[in-house]
C-alpha cells in the first residue's frame, strides 16, 4: 500500500462525505436561519421551534436525493472493495 494510494483514498473519502452531507446541511441551516429570523421578528424566544421545520426539509432532501446518495456510498465502497486484491503484496 503506497503513500500515493492512501492519499487518494482519504481524498476520496473526503469528497464523497461532502457530497453526501453537504445538501442536508445546508437545508439544515437555511430553514435554521429563517427559523431564527422570524423567531427576532416576532420576539418568540422558543428554543425548539426550529426542529419540526429542520425535519421536514431534511426528509424532502433525503426522498429527493436519498437513492444519488446510497448510489455514491455503494460506488465508492465497491472501488475499495474492487481494489483490495491490488494491495497484497
């Protein structure tokens, strides 16, 4: 297993993650901030006003980009897997 290979590899694990993570994050923190905005507009100090809000965009991004994730997952772990014979020496 060369230095090359483990680079690649954790470069690779690092993109896929924020392929994967990146749009429900950012659904999180925008419906977060309009929570937030509208909660110093009408003075309501309720801290967990903002969870059912947060739970429905982030299950509309997971139906609607649920299958391209798993389809990412699954493609990078079968590179791996695919490459393992490559790394006995």
């Amino acid at each position: 297993m060369s230095e090359a290979y483990m680079i690649s590899l954790a470069q690779n694990a690092m993109t896929i993650t924020l392929m994967i993570a990146g749009p429900v994050l950012i659904v999180s923190l925008i419906i977060g901030v309009l929570v937030s905005l509208i909660q110093a507009a009408t003075q309501i100090n309720e801290v967990t006003l903002s969870f059912i809000p947060k739970i429905i965009g982030i299950s509309v991004v997971m139906m609607l980009l649920g299958s391209w994730m798993m389809q990412q997952l699954i493609s990078f772990t079968a590179k791996i897997l695919n490459s393992l014979p490559d790394l006995v020496h």
